[in-house]
C-alpha cells in the first residue's frame, strides 16, 4: 500500500501593482542597455589601445610603454571622477578585450585560440619561448615586425626608410613562405 503524500507549504505570491512592474522592467532594460554600451566600448578603447603600440601591453607583468601608461592613469582618473569602485577591474577587461583584438588580428605576434567544430575555444597549454617550435617563433617573430614596419609605413614615419622598405619586402616573402595571409 502507498504511503499518502504529505501536502507541500506554498509561498505566498506578492501581487505588484502594474506601475511597479512596468518600473521594474524599465530598470532592468536601462541596465542591460548600459552593460551593452559599456561592453561596446571597452571593446572600442581596447582597439585604439592596440593601435598605439607594437607590443603586447596587456600581458600580464609587461611594462607599459609611456603613451599607454599615460593612457591608464587617465582613464583610472576618469573613472575614480564617476565614483567607479574598481577601475584596476575595468582595466583588466579592456585588457582582455586587448588580447582578443590582438588574437582577432594577428598583432604583437598573437595567435588565435584554436576553435573546436562547435566554435568553442580548445584550451591549449601555453608554451615557452624555449618549448615553442621554430615555425612558430618564425611566424610570430615575424608577424610582430611586419606589423610595426605596416604601422610606421602608414604613418609616414621616417624611421620606415629604404633599407627598412627593403627588408620588410623580404620579411613579406618569408611571412608568405611559412603560409601566413597578409593579405598583399
């Protein structure tokens, strides 16, 4: 024989009015639209960082070059002025946003996270200077310096001179030979 079932307490429901739901629900949407702008343009920022520089200024431990250290203190001042609690967080995410856009567009030698079939990324191992194939030191190397040479080229610097337009033709073959797509 089945034993009875025991009756189950239930919470009492609140009732709201409709102007609280409708306040709530304007509440929820102005911070989920804010969380948008904010993801948007540390995105932004974390590009134009990239663009001031040849290195990769958001590893961890790195020294940051004078125009980007310059660029941090303003921001934190920004923030602190907004009475934002944690700019050293804020920070780390444009950082990351950094990396990615790096990843993204093959900057300061970066190397996009291999994607599984279903468009996760697959957790690699990090490698050291010393554990790195030559291939990969080739590619990255490389990469590192034909995107400075494009950066000063584009600027019209004059440090981008004929013999540095001679060997950055030979870099561009090298790049190609080891099966890189600079587009060119």
């Amino acid at each position: 024989m089945a034993k009875p079932i025991a009756p189950v307490a239930i919470a009492p429901v609140v009732v709201t009015s409709p102007v609280e739901v409708s306040n709530i629900v304007r509440l929820r949407n102005a911070a989920v639209e804010s969380e948008q702008k904010t993801y948007g343009a540390r995105i932004a920022y974390a590009i134009g960082i990239n663009d001031m520089t040849n290195i990769a200024w958001y590893a961890d431990g790195q020294k940051l070059p004078a125009n980007i250290q310059t660029e941090k203190d303003a921001y934190y001042k920004a923030l602190r002025a907004i009475k934002y609690t944690n700019p050293s967080n804020a920070w780390g995410k444009v950082k990351d946003y950094a990396k990615e856009d790096a990843q993204a567009r093959g900057l300061f030698g970066e190397i996009a996270p291999e994607v599984s079939a279903t468009g996760e990324a697959v957790e690699t191992v990090s490698e050291t200077r010393d554990t790195k194939t030559l291939s990969l030191r080739y590619m990255e190397e490389l990469t590192i310096l034909h995107n400075a040479s494009v950066k000063k080229a584009s600027l019209g610097d004059a440090e981008y001179n004929d013999k540095v337009r001679a060997a950055h033709a030979f870099l561009i073959q090298a790049l190609k030979a080891m099966g890189k797509d600079i587009g060119i």
